[in-house]
C-alpha cells in the first residue's frame, strides 16, 4: 500500500507523469536512430523508471521547496523528477556490481540484456554484453538527469542556484558506491565504516540532498538549508539501515530481491558490523559473500545475528536516528503543511514491513 504522505498534492501521479513524458521523447529520438537496436534500450529504461519506486526523493525534494515557501508548480515537479533518473542510474550500476540477478521482481537491467544477447543468438558472451550495455544505460540516465532539469521549465537563475546541490548530491553517490565495493574488497567489518559508506552511498542523496535541491530552488537561506541537514542526514541513515535489515530479513514480495540477497553479495553493513563485533567473524568468513548461500546457509547467518544481539543493536539505532532528526525538523522555520508531509515521509522511509 502506497503511504498516503507520497501521494499528497497528487505528487506521485504528477512525478511519474513528467517522467513519461521526458521517455517518450527520448524514446523518439533514439527510434530516429535506429528502432530495432535502441528499442530494448528504452523498453528497459521505461519499465525500471516508470514501473515501480517509492519516488522518496521527489517528494523529500519537492516538500523541502514547499516548507521553504516556494509555490507549487509543473516545472518544480518536472526538476524533482530528475532525482529519479539519478536514482535509476545507481541502481543499475548498482545491480551489476553487485551481481545481482533482480530488481524489484524482475531481472536486472544486466540480465536483462544477457537474456536478450542469448535469445538472439548473437556472438560473444552474453553476460559480457549484458554487463556492458547495463554500465552504458546507467550513464544514460545519468547524462539524462541532466537534460530533465534543464528541460523541467524553471528560469535560469534557479537552475544556475540549485545546479551546485545537485551536482554534489551526484557526485556523492558515485564515491558512496565505490567505498561501498571498496570496503567489501578489503573486508573491514567496523561499525564506523559502515556508517561511512550508508551516509555517502544512501544517506546524502536519498534525503538530505533533496530537502537541500528543494530548498535551494525556493531560494532558501543558510539557516534552512542547515535546518534541513540536520534533519535529512540522520534520517537518510535510519533509512539505509532499514534498507539493510530488509536485505537480510526481509519478504521478497516486498523488497523484491531474493531473501537473504545481502548475504550472499557479502555486504559490509552496519548490521553485519554489530554482529561481528559480538559474535566475532568465524562464521561470517565462511559463509558472507558465499554466491551459492542456499536457504539453510541464509537462516544460519540470519539467526547470527539476532543471538549476536545485532538486530536489535541496529533496530535502536534507526530509533535513535529518527528521533534525533524528527528534533531537528521541529525546529526548522518551514510551512506547517511541508512539517506535517515531512513527518510521514520520515515513517515511510523508516518504517517499512520486513
């Protein structure tokens, strides 16, 4: 069920709407060039874009304008959008460093198009293409991010003032996922460097960015733009560490990833962290990170972890997080409207089923 915060001023129907919009054109443009070889292309940017989200940063993005006094408009709406091209962009490179065989019940852009390479029958090895034409499209959604914002219909000077934001909040992922396969490379299990790599991979460009990009297209001063860090970063931890608990037990009809995905990847979570620090490492050395991990292997390292006290560890630290950035948005001097909105979002990012 769709929280009811993501669906206020009809914001997801309008997101997805620009969305579609911007993909049509972009699937004309490439039908120019050539129908059968690029209609794969759009036919997996459309269905990973326009087929399913959360559409998190938009909304955490566009309330953050509205607290900050900015008026509703079409052209806001369409810049917001673009957050989801940058998002589609990491997933998909995401999935292939990571290897992973789905996304949101379907197959990975990667196995998609290796799928594609061996319907067809065509040379080479098809997960050599696969991973190749997957790296190519992420970069296209990103390169696409681009043209939507400066397409979306705002003025110059409110794209000149909010280009900064948005280039960081990229900038920032990117190096996110590289300490994240860095640190999986070099095996380091602390809890501090977990943290690192959840604020710069998920924290700072699932919420606090957004509320910034917002902020900055209203026009914001300092203090905000401070109030809203305060609030965002803790709160983008609380919801990566949600994410990684949802790795680990969560229901694949809900995540939709295979259970125990995480395990089997060899994330370096925080979650992992604890309850290495608890139960020490044996067992996660042979088997973290194990590609073969059958249901038997996932269940021994889940019940692991809950002995080890870790998921209850991780559990008080969403608690903690969210609490502490629920204090600081009390504070902010925004609409009483865009307070109300931001409060939901915080349980809709925060709260979601295992």
């Amino acid at each position: 069920m769709t929280h009811p915060f993501l669906d206020r001023a009809e914001l997801r129907v309008r997101v997805r709407r620009a969305l579609d919009e911007f993909l049509r054109r972009r699937r004309a443009w490439l039908a120019d060039i050539d129908p059968v070889a690029l209609g794969p292309v759009s036919d997996a940017i459309e269905g990973l874009v326009l087929g399913g989200g959360k559409r998190l940063r938009p909304a955490f993005a566009y309330w953050g304008y509205r607290g900050a006094g900015g008026a509703d408009a079409d052209a806001v709406v369409a810049a917001v959008a673009a957050l989801e091209l940058v998002q589609a962009s990491a997933l998909i490179h995401d999935d292939v460093m990571d290897a992973s065989d789905t996304r949101r019940g379907e197959p990975a852009v990667h196995r998609r198009f290796a799928g594609l390479h061996a319907a067809s029958g065509w040379r080479g090895g098809a997960d050599g293409f696969g991973t190749s034409a997957a790296i190519l499209l992420g970069d296209l959604c990103l390169v696409w991010s681009d043209e939507l914002l400066h397409a979306s219909g705002l003025d110059p000077a409110t794209l000149a003032r909010a280009r900064p934001v948005f280039d960081a909040m990229r900038a920032e992922v990117t190096i996110g996922q590289y300490l994240d396969v860095q640190t999986q490379a070099t095996g380091d299990t602390s809890t501090a460097r977990a943290s690192l790599v959840a604020r710069f991979k998920s924290a700072k460009y699932t919420i606090e960015q957004p509320l910034v990009f917002g902020a900055t297209l209203a026009g914001a001063g300092a203090d905000l733009v401070e109030a809203y860090s305060a609030f965002g970063l803790p709160l983008g931890e609380a919801f990566q560490l949600r994410d990684d608990v949802l790795g680990v037990f969560g229901d694949p009809a809900v995540t939709g990833k295979p259970a125990g995905d995480d395990l089997r990847e060899g994330k370096r979570t925080y979650l992992i962290a604890a309850a290495i620090e608890r139960a020490g490492g044996e067992i996660f050395d042979s088997r973290l990170g194990d590609r073969g991990l059958d249901e038997a292997g996932v269940e021994l390292l889940r019940r692991a972890i809950v002995e080890s006290g870790a998921l209850e560890r991780t559990e008080e630290r969403i608690a903690r997080l969210t609490e502490a950035a629920l204090r600081a948005l009390n504070t902010a001097a925004i609409t009483e409207e865009a307070r109300e909105v931001l409060i939901g979002l915080a349980g809709a990012a925060t709260q979601r089923a295992v």
